[in-house]
C-alpha cells in the first residue's frame, strides 16, 4: 500500500555530493541508479543566479503581460495558465500550477532580463557533465545498449526545455485532490533543479512511501528521466514524484521551480522501439497538452 501522508523521517536514500569531491562521479551515480535521484552541492551554478529569475519571474507572472505569450500548441513554448496546465499520466485532475516554456529558438518575455536564459546555458553544460559522470560509472554491458555517448545525445538539442514555473498560494478553492503537481515520472533524459524557495518535492520510495528529496538552499536536485531508463533497458529507473499542496503559512506563499528537462535531439535512437522524437510526441499527447 502507497502511503499519501510524507512524513519528514522517511529516508528516501538520495546522496547529497559535493561536486568538488573526487568522488562526486561515483557518489552520483550509485544515488541515481538507487533512488532515481542525487542532489549536488557546491556546484559551479551561481545561487545569485537562481534568486534573480526567483525574484523578476515572480512579478512577471503577477502581472498582465503573461498573457501576451499565450503557448503555442504546436512548437509548446510560451505561457501556460493554470487552465492549460498539465493533468499527469494517470491523474484526472489538472495540476495547481502555471509556467512558461523557453527554447533556444522560442519566444521570451521583454519583460525579464537575459538571466534565465544564462542559466539554462550553465545547467546544460552541467548536464553534459553529469551525464559523463552517469556513463561513465555505468557497466559497459548497459552503455553497449546506447545509440552515442550520453553527452552527445543533448549537444544542440532545440528539444531541451527550461520551465519556470509558479505554483501560486493556495485558496482553499483548489479542486479536492488536487496537487501542485500530481504524483508523475519525466520525460526527458536528466532533469535539473535548483532548490526552490518553498520545500514541497517528494519522491515515491521502493517501500511505497512519500519521502521528502533533499533540498538544501543552494543545491541542486537531479533526477532521472524516461528516456534515459528506455535507452539503458531499465538500468536507471525513472522514479515517481510529485509537488505536494504546502500546510500552514507556506499555503500563502508562491513557489517558484526552475527545471531544465534534457532532451535528446528527435532524432537519436533510445532503443528499438523509439526515438526520442517518438517518445516525447506520445508523451505529451498523454498530458493533454498536444
């Protein structure tokens, strides 16, 4: 039986690495192929960084000039309302949340600076290297299974995504059972997160239970996606996790969340029966957002 209620003593087994300790590749890959997850500290994202788009994104989705970015259905960038927003695979009701989808080649609001688009710059150099790390600690039995190296399968993907997201406070109105973002595996090869400024990330444990991931100020939060567990044969599991609704003060406050999903360019071969282009197209037809 699933439990629904985390509770703060569950031990999820996610590594909290150093990225200058000489052994964070290993460290790394060992929490990724345990629990789908790793957190990384000391890495070479500045935090100045993250609390500047925190803080400008936070007023641009106040404002009215979101709605100038309406998404496009099609190419799924731009702005998405809370009335847009995903319904995860399995899930009959739609997350409490609303976000914009930024590309290399997409649309961006005038309204912000160049900051996010610097940090989506850093996280996908990172994510190369951390893929490395994955590969590289990964048996040569599983990585003989791969179409490239890992690293290769990102290098000028348009496909790959920063979402920023916001998760505005709750009225007490939401629709029962709803959740800032319903329990949901990703897509992509690798996502990366840095530590939001309201805790709420959970992740589904092997004995059932909802478990907070560590999520100290200033680390980041990677996780698993489906298409790396499709081109390593299950090796790497995609693990189940979901936002869940804040309690008490933190009920009030807005959260904003700022992952970078690395995706493969559409055409790279995850496994016989897909390519990455395949697979994101069932995918996001499955959400409901295509």
């Amino acid at each position: 039986m699933t439990s629904t209620s985390p509770r703060d003593e569950v031990d999820t087994g996610v590594a909290a690495v150093s990225y200058k300790d000489p052994e964070a590749p290993r460290l790394f890959a060992e929490s990724l192929r345990r629990t789908g997850f790793g957190v990384l500290r000391d890495h070479p994202i500045p935090q100045e960084l993250i609390e500047t788009i925190h803080g400008e994104w936070l007023d641009f989705f106040k404002s009215d000039a979101k709605h100038a970015y309406a998404y496009d259905k099609e190419k799924q960038d731009g702005f998405f309302s809370t009335a847009v927003s995903e319904t995860a695979k399995g899930s009959t009701k739609k997350d409490t949340k609303e976000f914009f989808h930024c590309f290399p080649a997409g649309r961006y609001p005038a309204e912000v600076s160049d900051a996010a688009k610097r940090y989506y710059a850093a996280a996908s150099a990172l994510a190369a290297e951390l893929l490395s790390w994955v590969e590289m600690h990964t048996p040569s039995d599983i990585r003989a299974r791969l179409s490239m190296p890992l690293p290769d399968m990102i290098k000028d993907s348009p496909q790959t995504l920063l979402r920023i997201l916001h998760y505005p406070p709750l009225t007490g109105n939401e629709e029962d059972g709803a959740l800032r973002a319903a329990a949901h595996e990703d897509i992509n090869l690798l996502t990366v997160l840095p530590a939001s400024n309201e805790r709420g990330l959970q992740l589904l444990t092997e004995n059932g239970e909802w478990g907070y991931v560590p999520s100290d100020h200033g680390s980041l939060v990677i996780n698993i996606g489906d298409m790396l567990q499709e081109a390593t044969g299950g090796y790497y599991k995609s693990t189940t996790h979901r936002v869940a609704n804040p309690v008490g003060e933190s009920a009030r406050r807005s959260r904003v969340s700022l992952p970078v999903f690395l995706q493969p360019r559409s055409d790279v071969v995850l496994s016989e029966r897909y390519t990455a282009g395949s697979y994101l197209e069932e995918r996001l037809r499955e959400l409901g957002v295509k």
